[in-house]
C-alpha cells in the first residue's frame, strides 16, 4: 500500500504561491515553458514556473532512498506520518539523496558530478512539484541548489487533484525513462518492482513498464525473496543486516540465480548447497571471480578441511532448513544434511555480519568480536578457494579442446543453411568453398595428429577423424 505523508506545513503558503505566479505565467505574451508527463495513464502538458528553494520539501515517497532510509534506523523512525516534514526528517533525506547507495556514509560521486554539472551551466531540465510543493521530480538538484546557495529552481505544477497515489505514479513514469540521468540503485529497483506487484500488477505489465525481458523481471524478484529471506535469518538480539548491504552485490546475484537455475534442472539440493555457499561467501563480500568458484562440492571438499571447528557443527532435526518448492508459495524441510550444513554456517555468517554492520548501535567491544570472527571465517574461505580456484581452472582447461569442436559444430550446421539459401538463389560461390574445405582438411589433420600423440585408447569419434584425415593412397 501507498503511504499518505498528509501535507507539509507550508502546504497552503505553497498553493497560493503557486497559483499566483500561474495567474503571471497566462497574461505573459511571451513563450511559456512546458514539460510533458505521465500522469493517470496519458501524457499531460503542464506548465512551468519558478520557486524558491527553501519553500520546497524533499519527498518522502522517493523510491531513491528506499533502501538507505535502514541506514540510521532511529532517523529512519521519523520518516513515518506526519513527522516526514519534521527539519530532522527532511536533514535525513537531504543526507540520503546525496548518499552513495551501497555507502550511504559516503558521498554519492554522481551528485558531486552534478552539483559541478549545475555550477557551471545552470539548470537545464525542469523539477516537478505538487501544488503544496513537495518534489515529485528534482529532489537532488534541490538538495544541489541548497549546497550551492541557489534560491529559485524551474519546475513542472501537477495538477491541483493530484494525490499520493499519483505521486507515486508520476516519479516511477519518470524514474524509468529511458533518457534518466541518474537511476534507481540496484536494491531500490528491486524495491519499486516488489511495490509493482504489491499493486496488483502483472509480470508482463512491469516487463513493459520497466523495459525489460520477463525472465529479468522473475530474477529480480527471486533475488529480493532471497535477500528478505537473508535478512530475516541474520537476526542476532536486536541487530540485523538490511538490503542497503546487498547494494554493491547486484553481478554477483545475477550469476548466482542463473547458477541456481541451471543447476536445479540436474541436481536440486546441489543447487540449494551451491546457493547457500556462494550466498554465504557474497555476505563476506568476495570478488566475482571468487564466487564463481564456489560450486556444490566446495565445502566439503576444500572448506572443511580449513573450518574452524566451532563453526563445523551440524543443526539438528527441528532447526533443519526448508527448501521453497518452485512456482508455489510453499517449503519443505529438507533432510539433506549438506543443506543443513551450509545454511546453518550461512546464518552464522549473517549474525556476525549484522553485528559489524550496526556499527556504533552494537557497541565496540561487540563490533570488534564480531569483526575478529568475520576475519576468522573469511580467512578459511580464502584459503579453501585457492585449491577450488585452481580446480576450477583445470577444469576449464581439460574442456577448451571440446567446447571449440562443438563451437566449430555450430558454425557447420550454420554453413549447412547458408548452403541451402545460396542454392535457392543460385549465388553458391563454388571456388570459394572448395578453398575453405582444402584449409579444413589441413587443420583437422593437425588436430588428428595432436590427438593421436595425446591419446591412447581412441573412442569411435576419434577413431572417425583419424580414417577422414588419412593420407590418399596411391593405386
């Protein structure tokens, strides 16, 4: 459900100020400037006037924010109800709209960018506000404006009937053409794609509205489910991780869904392991290429051997995991112990995460234990994807050879075709292809003399490619 913040105290200040300058606008003979939106499913043409600044208010519905708003979770109480128009919850919006989405500690580089952008050639394009002047659109230039002691911002008057719910509506049209300069973090998109489907949407339509692919669009909401499950399992007292600390693991998600698809067509529980290891190594904040190296097998094989013993424990009957069956909204317990094994070392690697990450809201003796343990398992890790990584690497050495055959066969079924369209239209270059197949017979008779010394036992394929490279004889 859409909130309704009600309105700021300046509401009324705001309207009449508004509707004044409106009144200027029409009996000005010159060239007015308008804007275009979305507005209740048309496009609307509004028209454009000037504000000042330090009448407006940050918007409290941004999805831009959505997830940073857990960064001060005290603050973050103050953005609810009436107390969003409060100067501590505006501050704490202004700090978050100029945040950096996977830090927000620290400044987002991009509003350094544009705060140099708005120095040095004004505004080009204008902000959107409703008529009690809250920003719907702007909400960061108005934050640069205010850093850069500029008075009056151009902006775009939304009808007087606009409500919250169009306030939504609007800045989600606006966030997801395709000509925005500065996007929705990765987490909040997620976010803005949940609240989609919390409408009532359909796949397809937010396929469309987002200008996806539906198989995208389904990954997108696998990976928020997994973090929501993720975070709920991270709980240790009063402490937990929260989405903003998934923000800078988008590739890594991604390669992990994909990973977990394809593995689930052959072997489900190696699919849940594979996932709960690689979910525990991303929570330790690996590099992609280390992840990838994580498969089923790698706990047993190279993590146990380097574990320390604390964390080696095996959960009992009543604590094993549940498995979410695929297109139903239900789970089962699973009675593999290697699911167990993973999920249960996964949520101890939460729960010292969630501690490290509250920071001053844990206390430093507890920050510093919980760091010292997170050191200690990242350690292990570390050491165990050495042997997997050079595993990993051998692997993908003993399958080059093939996998260029059965790219080669690819080609080949491809020239197959082209064969049968030139024949259609008789544009077959006959010369050209009796060159092509003389080269292939020399480099298949390299390969087969490459092989012959590398194999001592050939198979029926091998065998073949022998006897089609052999030498004419001579009658």
């Amino acid at each position: 459900m859409n909130m309704n913040f009600g309105q700021p105290p300046l509401a009324g200040a705001n309207r009449s100020l508004v509707t004044e300058r409106l009144k200027e606008l029409a009996t000005n003979s010159g060239l007015s400037e308008t804007t275009t939106v979305e507005f209740r499913g048309q496009a609307l043409t509004i028209p454009v006037i000037s504000m000042p600044v330090k009448n407006l208010y940050y918007n409290p519905a941004t999805r831009r924010v959505q997830a940073q708003r857990s960064h001060d979770p005290v603050r973050d109480r103050g953005l609810e109800g009436s107390n969003v128009w409060s100067p501590e919850s505006q501050d704490y919006l202004q700090f978050l709209i100029q945040a950096l989405p996977a830090d927000p500690s620290r400044t987002d580089p991009e509003f350094d960018m544009l705060k140099e952008s708005l120095r040095d050639f004004k505004q080009t394009d204008p902000g959107l506000i409703t008529r009690e002047g809250v920003l719907v659109n702007g909400n960061t230039r108005a934050v640069a404006f205010r850093q850069l002691g500029i008075t009056d911002i151009r902006v775009g008057i939304l009808p007087e009937s606009c409500t919250w719910d169009d306030v939504y509506a609007v800045e989600l049209s606006l966030q997801l053409r395709p000509d925005r300069r500065r996007q929705y973090s990765y987490i909040n998109r997620l976010l803005a794609i949940d609240g989609q489907l919390a409408l009532g949407k359909s796949i397809d339509d937010i396929t469309r509205d987002f200008r996806t692919r539906k198989a995208t669009c389904e990954a997108d909401i696998w990976i928020l489910n997994c973090l929501r499950d993720l975070i709920d399992r991270s709980k240790n007292g009063k402490f937990q991780l929260r989405l903003l600390d998934f923000e800078a693991h988008q590739e890594k998600l991604r390669e992990l869904h994909r990973k977990y698809v394809s593995e689930s067509g052959i072997n489900r529980d190696n699919a849940e392991v594979m996932k709960e290891t690689r979910l525990m190594a991303i929570a330790l904040d690996f590099s992609k290429t280390d992840v990838r190296h994580i498969e089923h097998d790698f706990a047993d094989r190279y993590l146990a051997r380097v574990l320390p013993e604390a964390l080696k424990s095996q959960p009992n009957a009543e604590t094993r995991p549940t498995v979410a069956i695929p297109g139903l909204k239900r789970a089962v317990r699973t009675s593999n112990p290697k699911i167990s094994a993973a999920k249960a070392l996964t949520d101890e690697v939460l729960k010292m995460k969630a501690v490290e990450a509250a920071g001053d809201f844990a206390g430093h003796e507890a920050v510093t234990a919980a760091a010292q343990d997170v050191a200690g398992i990242k350690t292990a890790v570390e050491a165990a994807l050495e042997p997997a990584g050079r595993s990993a690497l051998i692997r993908k050495k003993k399958r080059a050879a093939p996998d260029r055959i059965l790219d080669a066969i690819q080609d080949i079924d491809q020239c197959t075709t082209d064969v049968v369209l030139a024949r259609g239209s008789r544009s077959l270059d006959q010369e050209a292809v009796d060159e092509a197949l003389i080269k292939l017979r020399e480099s298949l008779g390299k390969l087969a003399g490459e092989i012959a010394k590398s194999v001592a036992a050939p198979g029926s394929g091998i065998s073949w490619l022998f006897e089609a490279t052999e030498p004419d004889q001579e009658s």
